[in-house]
DNA sequence: AAGGAACGCAACCGCAAGACG
DNA sequence: CCGTCTTGCGGTTGCGTTCCT
C-alpha cells in the first residue's frame, strides 16, 4: 500500500460528504487511521480524525482503534480460561469492564462486555440454594474438554464459589482465585498460544492496581516496519 | 426453501471525570 | 473558580448472520 495512495483515499473521503460518517468503518478509513497512528501516534483524537482525513469524529475513531484496530487485539472466542476469569472477575468487581479486561490481554471492554450479555448472562438466572445454574454447568464442561494448569476440582470450587449462592449475584468469591500470569499472557499474543493460568497469590498485588498495563511493545505483534506499508 | 426469531458484535450515545486555559 | 474540551466508561442499539420451524 503506496502512503501516496492513502493520501487519494483521504481526499476522497475528505470529499465524500460534509456530514460526520457513522456506522461502520470501511477498509480505506481503517487504514488511514491505522497509517496515521504509526506515523503520529494516538491522542488528541478530534484533531486526529481532522488531520488523518477521516470524516469522524475523534471519538468514532478512538472506538475503532480501542477496540478493533490496535495491535494486539485478540478476536474470536474466549477460551475457557478467558471465560472462567470474566465469571470470577465480574462476581467480585461487578460491570466494571475496562478494569476486567485489563486482566485479560488483548481483550476489550466491549468484548469483554458482549462476551458477558451474549454468553454468559442470558444463561444466568436466580436459583434457589444448592441448585446449579446452567453456566456452572456449562463452564464445567469447558473445563472438563481443556488443557490447562488447573485441577478440575479447582475449577469446581470456582463455579461454586462464584456462581452458585441463594441470591445468584454478588457472592462471595473462592479465595484462591484464578489469574493470568500477565507475562505468559503477553507471550502468547505474540504468538505462543494461551498461557496457562495460575492460582495466585499475587491476584491481590494485580488487584491493589488496577492500572497495570503493558507496554506497547509487548502487544505491537510485528515490528512497524516489517508491515507492508511503504510511507 | 422461506421467513421469522434469536444471536453476536460493531458502533453509537450519554454521562462523568479530568485537564486546561 | 468556572467554562470548555477531551477522554474513558458502561449501557444500548442496529444490523448482519445463523438457527429454527
């Protein structure tokens, strides 16, 4: 992709329409975006959408980046791990979805957030004491089919712990809970498969900050310039 | 095969908090 | 302080796809 070329489709668009573009992101907008970031970098989002071309607005292009554009970004299903995490998290911290998403690396709050509505809590709902619901049910046999660092009986002690209580919400969460190791996570954005997950002690540090994060080196899956674009 | 229902997900909206002049 | 702008978050919507009858 010739940068000159993006710069036709930017006039293009520039030349579309006066009014602000909404719905969804064409191929020539995603890249002029993409191709602005790695120029300029993100930020200042109202002016970037003016300066890359774009006819959106900053926040418009703030979403797409977030959430779909930005390296590192995993799409496609939750493995059970991943799964499991967002029950666990979501018993304990509630709708906070950007802060359960950044214990799940290369996950967004909007995944993270429809991942929760479409799969997991349609399928809860109030039981009375001792009765599992039909989520606990089915995380169990996910976890039954993976291959992961846990015991089955751990995993059994997790559902109840966060699944199954007389109020269906908000209970107690088993102590030792479930996390992601955040380094083997990373490594497997970059390409190695699903980490394994570990019973952590250090979930309390992880918790105690919430703004841990990672460097953009860690999830940028190939170098700049290694990507086929000629700027 | 057809069409209605259900599902999944990208994107939008409104609000709140923080930054800045 | 106050007003404005930007950013971030959670809730909601719209629409394409898949499933079911």
């Amino acid at each position: 992709m010739e940068f000159a070329r993006i710069n036709n489709v930017g006039e293009c668009v520039r030349a579309e329409a006066a009014a602000v573009r909404k719905g969804p992101w064409t191929v020539e907008e995603d890249i002029l975006l993409m191709s602005y970031i790695a120029l300029n970098g993100d930020g200042g989002w109202n002016n970037l959408a003016r300066a890359a071309g774009l006819n959106r607005t900053g926040k418009s292009c703030r979403l797409r980046w977030l959430n779909y554009l930005r390296p590192g970004i995993r799409h496609g299903n939750f493995t059970p791990e991943e799964h499991a995490l967002v029950v666990e998290l979501q018993s304990r911290w509630g709708n906070r979805w950007s802060k359960i998403a950044r214990h799940l690396p290369g996950r967004t709050d909007n995944e993270v957030k429809n991942f929760w509505r479409t799969k997991i809590q349609k399928k809860r709902k109030p039981c009375s004491d001792g009765v599992t619901d039909a989520i606990a049910a089915e995380l169990a046999t996910t976890y039954s089919q993976a291959s992961t660092s846990m015991s089955q009986e751990s995993c059994s002690t997790l559902l109840h712990g966060g699944l199954i209580s007389s109020t269906h919400v908000d209970v107690a969460v088993e102590p030792s809970l479930l996390y992601w190791d955040h380094h083997q996570s990373f490594s497997s954005v970059n390409g190695a498969g699903a980490g394994p997950m570990t019973a952590l002690p250090e979930l309390v540090a992880a918790e105690s900050s919430d703004n841990f994060s990672w460097a953009f080196e860690d999830v940028w899956p190939v170098p700049l310039q290694s990507l086929n674009f000629s700027f």
